[in-house]
C-alpha cells in the first residue's frame, strides 16, 4: 500500500473534523431541553403572549426550546405542570391559590408548581351579550343560557364561583364550550351571554361589536351587594369606561385576575434560568407587544401579586437585574 499524500492526509483529516463537527452538533442539538408550555384558545391572551414568546426563545437559546400548545386555559394548564406532562404553562393568582390549597375546582393539593412570573395585566371576564337581549346587570342573566367560558379555562372557574356566590348558578343554563365558537354562537343566537376573559380592550368584544350591537354585562351591584371581592381578595375590581367597544357606552365593572408563567418545582434551575431571561428581555417585551398589545411581561415588577414560591431558577435572574419581592403568602 502506497503512504498517503499529504494532500490525502489532509482531505482525510478534513473529512474526519467535518464528521466530528456533525456529531457535536447533532449532539448539541439533541441535548437541547424541550419544554411543554400550555397556553389557552388561539384567540386568548395567554396564546397570543406565548406564541412569539416561544418563537424568540427558540431563536435566541442554544439550551431549550419551547413548544407553545393551545390548551383550556388556566385550570387545564395547572394540571399538567403538576403531573409533569408540561414543564411550564400559564395560569391566575385565583388558580394558584385554590391549587395550593386543594379546593375547587381541584380536589387534591398541588405543589409542584413555581412562579416564574407576571405575563398579563388583569384579565378581565368580559361578560358579552347582544342589545337586542336587554340584558344590562347580572340580574338579568336569570333564565340565559350563557356560555361562561371552555372547559378548563380561568373564565370558567371564575365565572362559576361568582354565579355561586351571588345566587344565580340554579337561575340561568351554564354552558362550557370551547373559546373559539363563542362569538358564533353568539351572533347566531345559539346562547344570549358568552364570557371571555382578557384584557381591556379584548379582541373578541371588538369582533363581536363590528357585527352586531352588543352590550356589556355590569357585574358591579351584584360584586358590591354581595361581597365578592372581600371574600376573594384576589380578584380585582375592573372599570371598563364607556366608548371603549362600539356600542356600549356606560362604565361597565368586571372582575378579574392577572396572569402569571409557572414552571415544574423539578425544572432545572439553569433552564428556568435561561428561559426567565430571555422571556423577560426587553427584545423580547418589544416582539410580544408588536404581536399583541395586550402582554404585561414586566421584567420591572414581574412578581407583583404573586401569592406563590419563586422557582430558583426565576429567582437567581430576579436577584441578578436587582428585582425585591415580598415572600409568598402560600407556604
């Protein structure tokens, strides 16, 4: 056999670098942490915020990758961080508290979910009818039937909680149905009321209105009379001014609970970590908000309202860009 060239030495060698950098990497590649991340319907906040999200992430890390999945919403995704079939997802202050403690619509404890942090302002359950159905206050749902919000979602286990409270559950036909029939089934006549939470102006209202006149339903006397909001301080009160949607030009009062990212307790720090920064660059703020106005990714006060434990993945970053946070409530 005749001794290599140093030409072929050197294509050899070449050709043996070019299948190492292949193999590192294809290696790299498949190291990479996929990350599960629940939103909610294709039209609601929580999807509109995680989609370009999940986009910038993935263009800017070398570490993770993050897949936004449609979802019930708030309820469903709590679910699945704490069985581990998501690692992270987006849920309310409300869903947090009644997890934590084991009470409706859970029935058992969860506790292994960390607050990442805030991803929304408070979204509000725009309850929505058309003026034709003359339906101004709560009081006037009795005998509606009324779409309170998908199965699984935050609008429907806030909206359910209010109707108990206040006495109007037995009074009126509940309905759970998925987000995205909503303003049909409105506009169709197929239900009189459909509940939407989101933030203040929300796109599905907007739709609605450029159809249809609608109406708002005023949720004040009956959240005042009763004491909701005393019992339940974690919902707020909101005061959506007249003139904000067409047609509707009385001061309407909703209720409502802002949103927050969540993350597995089991997560590793250094991934949480560097979805936090990234999540919570102002490059990224900036993507998010050209994509939809109605994001609060507030990496100023990202914990503000926080009820529950800091991932210490999340936390080392907060700690880092001088972020002070009280302690939890929940312990």
């Amino acid at each position: 056999m005749k001794p290599a060239t140093p030409d072929r030495k050197a294509a050899t060698f070449c050709g043996a670098l070019l299948l190492a950098m292949t193999f590192a990497w294809q290696s790299a590649a498949l190291a990479q942490t996929m990350l599960q991340m629940p939103t909610g319907g294709v039209t609601g906040s929580y999807y509109m915020i995680g989609a370009p999200m999940a986009k910038f992430i993935n263009e800017h890390s070398k570490l993770i990758r993050v897949t936004p999945n449609t979802s019930g919403g708030s309820v469903e995704n709590q679910r699945r961080v704490e069985s581990g079939a998501a690692q992270l997802g987006m849920t309310s202050q409300d869903l947090m508290y009644a997890g934590w403690r084991g009470e409706k619509p859970f029935d058992k404890p969860m506790r292994n979910f960390r607050v990442i942090g805030i991803v929304t302002p408070i979204l509000a359950n725009h309850v929505i009818t058309l003026a034709s159905h003359n339906i101004k206050t709560a009081a006037d749902l009795k005998g509606k039937i009324f779409a309170i919000g998908a199965p699984g979602s935050m609008a429907a286990d806030q909206m359910n909680l209010f109707l108990e409270h206040v006495k109007l559950k037995g009074a009126l036909e509940a309905r759970m149905l998925p987000h995205q029939d909503y303003p049909s089934m409105l506009l169709d006549g197929k239900v009189q009321v459909i509940n939407r939470a989101g933030s203040v102006p929300a796109a599905v209202v907007e739709e609605i209105a450029a159809q249809k006149p609608i109406a708002l339903v005023d949720l004040g006397p009956e959240l005042e009379k009763s004491g909701f909001l005393k019992k339940y301080s974690f919902y707020q009160k909101v005061v959506v001014k007249g003139g904000t949607y067409k047609g509707e030009n009385r001061d309407i009062t909703l209720f409502g609970s802002a949103g927050y990212l969540i993350a597995h307790k089991d997560v590793p720090d250094a991934v949480v970590y560097e979805f936090t920064k990234l999540a919570y660059s102002q490059d990224n703020i900036k993507q998010v908000n050209m994509a939809f106005k109605g994001a609060n990714i507030n990496r100023a006060d990202p914990l503000g309202g926080n009820i529950a434990p800091v991932h210490p993945g999340a936390a080392k970053f907060w700690k880092e860009i001088g972020v002070k946070y009280p302690e939890p409530t929940l312990k």
